[in-house]
C-alpha cells in the first residue's frame, strides 16, 4: 500500500462487515467465500472470508494475513471458479 489515502467510515462499519452483511444476506456460508485485497483497509475481510487472496504487490500486513498469495488477481480468480488452485492441486 502507499499509505497516501484517507478512508473515513461509521463506527463498526468496514469492507469485512459489508461482506458478512452481504454474504448473511444471500446465505453463503463463510467457507464458501473468497476474498481478495491488497491493502491494510482490506484485513478486515479475512475474518469473514473462508479464503483470503492478497497480490503479490500488497502491503506488507496484507501479504501476512493471506492465506494465498497472487501473481495474478484476475487468474487466481478464475481459478476459484473452477473449483481448483492449479498449484496446489486441490480444491479451494
């Protein structure tokens, strides 16, 4: 992350609890969801993912609180879609 932007949000409100709020919602259970980000304001939707992807040019807190790291956003992506991590060899 550059550290150069500025995020004012409600007390209790972050991009994780718009995820949890939204994936209640549409009753998609918490394995059955990935995230992906790349910065620190991103962190809070490991929590209420079952995966969380960050890039390879994340910030460093991100990159330690993935549990997969990306060459490739849009192909690991892909990959989830198609129900298995080529590298790994195993279904997400």
């Amino acid at each position: 992350g550059s550290n150069q932007a500025a995020e004012i949000t409600a007390k209790g409100i972050s991009k994780g609890s718009a995820l949890a709020s939204l994936a209640q919602r549409l009753k998609v259970p918490k394995e059955a969801v990935a995230a992906f980000g790349n910065d620190d304001n991103d962190l809070s939707l490991k929590a209420y993912a079952g995966r969380f992807v960050a890039a390879k040019n994340s910030s460093p807190a991100a990159l330690a609180a993935a549990d997969k790291v990306a060459d490739s956003i849009p192909a690991t992506a892909l990959q989830l879609c198609l129900g298995t991590d080529k590298k790994e060899g195993k279904p997400w």
